[in-house]
C-alpha cells in the first residue's frame, strides 16, 4: 500500500518562482489537506479539501493555491516563492468519522 | 476555534521508565477527538492513539495510554516501559467531531530516552 505519497522529497527555489508539490493517495479518503512544519510553530493547516472539486483555506493559506480534480490528486502551489515559505510541507488525508489523519513523509523546501 | 497547549520543554526519561506528555487543550465544541502523532528524527508523522471526547474510558495503544480529563480539558500521553526508540518530537491535535472538521495541533514535545 503507497498510503499518501508526496513529491518532491526536497526542493530549492529562489524567490518569485513558482512550483507545485504534488501529493497522491490510494486509499479512496475523501479528505486531504496540506500542512506546513516550522521549528516551534508545530503544524498549521494551508488548505484542506473534503472532496473532488471542493476546497477551502486553512490558517496559513496566504502565498498558496490548492485544487481537488480527482479523489486520488490535491497538488499545492506555491505561486511566487518568498523565503517565508521555507519549511516542510505534509500532505495528509483521512477517511470519515473518527478516523486519524495518514500523512506523506514531507516535502521540505528552501526558498533563497 | 480550537487551541492545543504543549508547554513542557524538552523531556528526559530513563530507558523502561514510563512518561507522561502533557497536554490541554480548549474547545467550545461539544464533541471532539484528541489525537497524538510521533515524529522520529526521519521526520514522517505517525498517528499513536485517539481519544474521543464522550469515550468513557481513557484509551490505549499497546504502550501507549491516554489519561483523558474532560473538566480539566488535558488529555495526556503517557508511555510505558520508555524504549530508545521513543527518542522523538510528540504533538497532540485535537479535532472537533464532524466530516469537515480540521485537525488543530500543538507545537510539540521533545522526548529523550536515555540508555
């Protein structure tokens, strides 16, 4: 089972260039979202969707764009890249109820 | 909107000793789940157990329980029989209940098992 998979594992951007982190998960979840982890912030919620063609902004959404064409797809991109942005990013997805969140192994970008 | 506190700085405990891992959190939904995740070294987020809010007894996950007090609004991690391998950052989420809730996290505990 590939769970949640995220590419890339690593990425250096220089700052005003865009990119898209891709995430993919196999499990059928209707709800994904995308998480960003800074050093003693802990992890703060970007976008989240809770199924094909519905998304909606999380607490730190500013600077990123999210869409949800197929169950399986929520890719995150970051539009023009700013140091600020520097972090590691998780995607993470879930089931219904009570069901935990099932995250990918990260995405850790460096924006100079 | 929900709030998780983890205030304790990094913790220390000797190898088959127990730990607890505090947490509280503060909520004005009447239903929720409360969740703790492991993060080793390598980075990737593993869920460890869950604890609904009208659950009536506290959970457990092998060695891993948690010691849920409602009125005081805590619901801490507590792990038995420490291993090196615990060695790792621990963050409590909490989840009001619902399809489209959002998971809200805490910024983290670091615990160090000693050998």
């Amino acid at each position: 089972n590939a769970g949640v998979t995220q590419t890339p594992k690593f990425q250096v951007l220089k700052t005003g260039q865009s990119m898209t982190l891709q995430c993919a998960q196999d499990m059928n979840h209707e709800y994904m979202s995308w998480y960003r982890q800074d050093p003693g912030m802990g992890l703060r919620l970007i976008h989240y969707s809770v199924g094909a063609g519905i998304t909606d902004q999380g607490e730190v959404p500013n600077g990123y764009n999210v869409s949800r064409s197929t169950t399986e797809d929520f890719p995150l991109r970051l539009l023009s890249a700013a140091p600020s942005q520097t972090s590691v990013y998780f995607c993470a997805s879930r089931k219904g109820g009570d069901s935990p969140l099932h995250f990918g192994n990260g995405t850790r970008l460096t924006v100079t | 909107a929900q709030k998780i506190t983890q205030t304790q700085p990094g913790m220390f405990v000797q190898e088959k000793e127990a730990v607890t891992l505090d947490c509280t959190y503060d909520t004005s939904d009447p239903s929720y789940g409360l969740f703790w995740y492991k993060q080793p070294s390598s980075g990737e987020m593993i869920f460890l157990i869950y604890q609904g809010s009208y659950d009536q007894q506290n959970a457990t996950e092998g060695r891993y329980s948690l010691n849920f007090q409602k009125a005081r609004k805590s619901a801490n991690l507590v792990i038995s029989a420490s291993q090196l391998g615990d060695s790792a950052m621990y963050f409590c989420a909490m989840r009001p209940t619902g399809a489209n809730s959002k998971l809200t996290f805490g910024k983290g505990i670091t615990l160090s098992v000693r050998p």
